[in-house]
C-alpha cells in the first residue's frame, strides 16, 4: 500500500468481489486475515463496505453478520448499523401503544416460509429498535455434524441461518422426523424467547454454517427499552405456530393459502400455568387448543372424584375440537401438568372458518369420531 487514497480503496474492492461472490465463509476469511496480517483498519473498512453492499443487494442476514465483525474491529462505530437500518426497519420511529394490532396484521403480510430479504424480527422494528436487536444477535460458525441445539436439552435462544444447512431430527418420545432441513434465511428455536422449556428437536449442519443467535436474555433486556421488540417477538411466535399447524395439520392441509392465511390471524398466543384446567367436562367447549411448549393430561372423573387418564397430550397435540364440531359438551377434562404455551382459536372464529369448508367438516368428523371410539375404549377398559 502506497497511500491513503490506496488504503481505502483496496479493502473496497476485495469487498465489492466478495459480495459479488455470495460466499459468507469466504468473505469472512479473507477479511480476517487482512486483519491478522496487522492491517485492522483496512479489513474494517473491508466489513464496512461488505455490510452496505449485502444490505443494499436485500442480503440482510449476512450485512448483519459483516456489521456485527466490523463493530467487533470498532466498537464505537455507528454509521452502518443506521445505514443498514434506514433500508429495512419498518418504522422510523417506534409506533404508539396502541399500534400493536397494526404490528400484528402487518406481520401476517410477510410470507409463511423464511425470507432473507424480510426477517420480520428485524424488518418490523423500527429503527432504533433495530439497530439494538443487531448488535444484540451474536455470530456463531459451526462445523458440519456439530450440534446447534440438542432436543431434550435447555433452550435460551433462538437463531437465523445465514449460510449453510441444517439438518433437523426428532427422536425423543418417537416424534418423528421434520418436515425438512433449515436452509439460509430459515428460523428456528424462537419459542426459546416466549418460554422456558427443552427444545424439541435437534439442528445439526450438515455443511460449515454461519448462524446469528438471539438469547432470551438480551431479548428481554432489549424489550425493556424498545417494548415493540417484544410485541413483535410474540406476533412472530404466534404466526410461525399457526403458519405451520395450518400447512401440516390434516385438519387444515385442504384450506387454500389465503383461507389459511385468514384463519392464522385469529389464533392467540396463550400461558398456563401448570394446574390449570383447559377443559371442563360437561360444558361446551369454547375453543380448540395446540399445545406448543408443555405437557397436558386428558382425564375422565368418576362421580366417586376418581380420575382415569388417557394419554398425555404433548407438543403439536390438538384437542378441543370434538366440541367444537359436533356441537356437545366436552367429554374428558384437560389440565396442564407444566407451565404451557398453547395457540387458542375461539368458537367463533373455528365456525365461522371452519364450518364453511365441507372437506374440512369431514376431517374433523373423522378425528372426533376416532377420538370417541378411543374414549370409550380406554373407559371400557378400567
């Protein structure tokens, strides 16, 4: 290097190539060892221009990543971080109390599969918030069969794949396989920021992978100041729920994506407590209930108070419903064993969405006809 005009100008263009690469990895790499060979004000410049070239080619996942290695160089920067935000937060200052239905609707806008281009945890916010979610997320690189999360284990945190892939299994209880892998721009382990509880399958990359994390932790720290980076949490939560029992679910997989799409909006997101009964015997049943964290325990009650269980109700179980569509009183009692988090969809809205659609009635007669017939074997059986 020869100048000062020389010093700026190279780390740009190694940045302008990088970025034309595509490769996360790469571009890392290269940087950081611009760094090691003494030179941190030129790889800083070098993350500076990756991140405004990422950010302006809607590659938000990996200018974050470049921003975060260029705040590491330079702690006391500020001007990227606002230039990446003025491109994709939502609002330019954060809206009134009042405004969180508007957050919550204009989520649901957003598509039901993962985009790069608008990460609603981050696209939502505006721009103050943003900027503080960002430097919050940690970068973290795995190697390939090196585990992200481990089902069964504790979970405090969420995360964004970057770069790379990751293979998701289900093995506990024999729950199965996932639907598929976790590919760039995909989302997982978010119910981590609602909710204590073990996570439910495990992630692991299947190639070198570049992921952001969000703990719990900082989440909560950061709502504190900016609270419509909780309410955005939880619409985020709630839709990725619904999105994904509306898409799997035998009873909805008929619906087209725009009566789903309508139906998602009216489920709500909902914390027991452990104790806490879901459903009465003998009463109409007011709503139809997914269990998403937690463990509940269907059970019938003898006039003597004795109580017959039937089998435990556990993650992605549905119930309630049998009330619901055959228009009777709920047969068997539901309690939550454990503090739960659960989506509810009202009455209301069940029969205004549900009982419109003939192939969905059927559905739902099939499964609460079997759900009986089940009952009243185990009850013939005590």
């Amino acid at each position: 290097m020869t100048d000062g005009a020389d010093n700026l100008l190279r780390p740009r263009e190694l940045a302008g190539q990088l970025a034309a690469g595509g490769r996360l990895d790469v571009a890392l790499a290269e940087l950081r060892q611009l760094e090691r060979q003494g030179h941190p004000e030129e790889a800083a410049a070098g993350f500076e221009a990756l991140a405004r070239a990422w950010g302006q080619g809607s590659q938000l996942l990996r200018a974050i990543v470049a921003c975060k290695e260029l705040l590491r160089l330079e702690p006391g920067h500020t001007r990227t971080q606002a230039f990446i935000a003025n491109l994709y937060a939502r609002y330019p200052v954060q809206p009134q109390e009042g405004a969180a239905d508007q957050v919550s609707a204009e989520l649901e806008l957003l598509p039901e599969r993962e985009d790069p281009v608008a990460v609603p945890l981050f696209s939502m916010l505006c721009r103050d918030a943003f900027v503080a979610l960002l430097e919050a997320v940690e970068v973290r690189t795995y190697v390939s069969g090196q585990p992200v999360m481990r089902e069964g284990d504790p979970g405090a945190s969420m995360f964004f794949m970057v770069e790379g892939r990751g293979d998701v299994w289900r093995l506990l209880e024999a729950r199965g396989p996932q639907e598929g892998p976790v590919v760039e721009g995909g989302v997982f382990g978010e119910m981590a920021l609602v909710t204590e509880g073990p996570r439910l399958c495990t992630v692991m990359p299947s190639v070198p992978s570049v992921l952001l994390e969000l703990p719990r932790a900082r989440m909560l720290e950061l709502s504190r100041k900016h609270p419509l980076v909780e309410r955005v949490v939880q619409a985020f939560c709630r839709k990725r729920a619904a999105d994904n029992l509306l898409r799997t679910h035998p009873i909805f997989s008929p619906l087209r994506l725009e009566q789903r799409r309508a139906l998602a909006r009216e489920f709500q997101l909902q914390r027991v407590a452990a104790g806490t009964t879901l459903l009465t015997a003998g009463t109409m049943g007011d709503a139809l209930y997914l269990l998403l964290r937690g463990r509940c325990t269907p059970y019938h009650m003898h006039p003597d108070g004795k109580e017959t269980p039937y089998p435990v109700l556990r993650e992605g179980d549905v119930f309630g419903e049998i009330s619901l569509l055959m228009g009777k009183p709920v047969t068997a009692m539901v309690r939550a064993d454990v503090p739960s988090v659960l989506l509810r969809l009202d009455r209301s809205a069940f029969e205004k969405h549900i009982f419109s659609q003939p192939g969905m009635r059927d559905a739902l007669m099939k499964i609460g006809t079997e759900r009986l017939q089940r009952t009243a074997r185990l009850l013939g059986d005590r």
